[in-house]
C-alpha cells in the first residue's frame, strides 16, 4: 500500500558545504499489517526517508505512493513519533491524548472515548490527571506514541522513539509497541540504531548504507511472532536463531563502516 519507487533526495549546498545525496534509488514497499524497521549508522538517510513517507519532504526524483495516489504532504493517514515526544508538558495525560483529534475538529466527547481507551492500551491508568512532566521518560513516551495511534493512522511512523529510555524500559516499551502492533493491525515504520531492537520488533528489516544513502539488505524476521505467540522477550533474544541473525547483521554494518572509512 505505500510504495516509494527509485526516490533520492539531495540535499542542495549551503554556503561552504557540498550538496549531500542523502537517498539514492530506494526502493520499499510497506504492506499493511507490516513492521518495517530501518537500521544503519548516523546520517546514512534514516530520518530523511521517514521524512519522505511523513510527506514533511519532497524526493528530488522518484514516487512515492499510498493506495496508489501520490504523496504530497503530511496526512492523518501517517502518525509520527520522534525520538523527543511533542507533548505539551503542562496539560494531563487525557488532554494530551485528545490533543490530536481536537486539532482535527473531533467532538469533545468523542476524543475523550478515544483517549480513555488508550489509556488501558498503553497502560496508563490512574495518570490520566498527571501533568506530563511529572511522568517518567518511559510513561512520557508513551503517551507520545499513544497521541499518535489516537488519529487511527494507517501507518505510524517512527523515528528513534525509544532512544533515551534506560535499557529496561526501553525492553518494556518495545513489547508494549508489539502488543500494540498486534491488536491493532497498523503498518509501523521504525528507525533505530540498536540491531537487537531492529531483529526483536521487525517483521521486515532494511539495513542503510550511508555515501549515498541505500537499502543494501533486506530481511524477513520472525522473531516479533514468536513473542507475540508467547515466548518471552528474553527467551526469543537468548535463543540460538537471534544471536545468529545479530551476527550477521552486526557484521554488514561492520563491513559497511569499513568500505566508508
Ligand atoms: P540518519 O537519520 O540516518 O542519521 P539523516 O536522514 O538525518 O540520517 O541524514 C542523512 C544525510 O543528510 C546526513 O549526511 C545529514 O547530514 C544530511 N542532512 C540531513 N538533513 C539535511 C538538511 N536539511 N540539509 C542538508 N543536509 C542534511
Ligand atoms: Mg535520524
């Protein structure tokens, strides 16, 4: 359903800089249902590429289609969640869950059935009247994803999002995503750095390359279904299968940095 065909993007000079190329010829199909996750080093593209499917960016040359019509800009049909949520830190957690659907013209009654429910999904209950700054980084977080999911996107897109989480809240918000993925049915786009996070949450997984940034390699991952099928977290992570897989995968990064370098 969105399907990007041969787009680049060049970045133009600026004073004393080159101009940067920062997408060649990607090509990437996002099915529905599918969790895409984009993995690779610093400036190889990865924000640049969300950045195109979010419509926030025009491809110098290429297409980028959802159901077949064109992407212009921005829609209510992609949801993004960046690394640094974009709540407002003053307003509870309700209010910040309704937010998107009052700028959208939603019905007070109708956004605040819709916030509540997310607050059972993200597991957010009794903070519904907590300001967000006094929430951990964790319960902000999801909050952030939960304001996402509230506009009932087609695609969420994902741009880094559990980054600054220490490690056991980020394996924390990395199962709830997945149960969230799960029961609602959503394409995901993901970025992130950290390989174990790209093989536990995708079901496909891109690895970019920067110097002109490029899909280089593409996979089916498994491991998501597994968890969601009942084995544990650790257990899928530990598992021979999973470490196999971040070998080969640390591996094409390796080899990558070094062919750049
Ligand atoms: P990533 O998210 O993988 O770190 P980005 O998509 O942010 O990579 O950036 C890809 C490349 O494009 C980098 O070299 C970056 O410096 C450059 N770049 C990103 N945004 C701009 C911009 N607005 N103008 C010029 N160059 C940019
Ligand atoms: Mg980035």
């Amino acid at each position: 359903m969105l399907e990007i065909r041969r787009a680049s993007v060049l970045y133009p000079a600026r004073d004393k800089s080159e101009p940067v190329e920062a997408l060649r010829n990607v090509e990437l199909t996002i099915e529905p249902g599918e969790f895409v996750v984009a993995l690779g080093a610093s400036g190889c593209g990865k924000s640049t590429l969300l950045n195109l499917i979010a419509g926030f960016l025009a491809p110098s040359s290429g297409q980028i289609k959802l159901d077949g019509a064109p992407v212009t800009g921005p829609g209510q049909d992609r949801a993004v969640v960046f690394q640094k949520h974009a709540l407002m830190p003053w307003m509870n957690v309700l209010d910040n869950l309704a937010f998107g659907l009052k700028l959208q013209g939603v019905a007070k009654e109708k956004r605040y059935k819709v916030a509540r429910e997310f607050l059972t999904v993200l597991g957010l209950e009794g903070f519904e009247d907590s300001p967000v700054y006094m929430l951990s980084g964790g319960m902000q977080q999801r909050v952030g994803i939960g304001r996402a999911l509230t506009a009932d996107p087609r695609i969420l897109l994902m741009d880094e999002p559990l980054g600054a989480l220490d490690a056991l809240t980020r394996e924390r918000a990395q199962e709830l995503i997945l149960k969230i993925w799960e029961a609602q049915g959503k394409s995901v786009f993901l970025i992130t750095h950290s390989v174990e996070e790209a093989l536990f949450m995708g079901s496909k997984l891109i690895v970019m390359s920067p110097r002109p940034g490029r899909i280089t390699h593409r996979f089916d991952l498994p491991f998501s279904r597994r968890f969601l099928a009942g084995e544990s977290a650790r257990d899928v992570k530990a598992s021979p299968e999973f470490i196999a897989m971040r070998e080969t995968i640390l591996g094409i990064i390796f080899a990558d940095e070094e062919k750049a370098a």
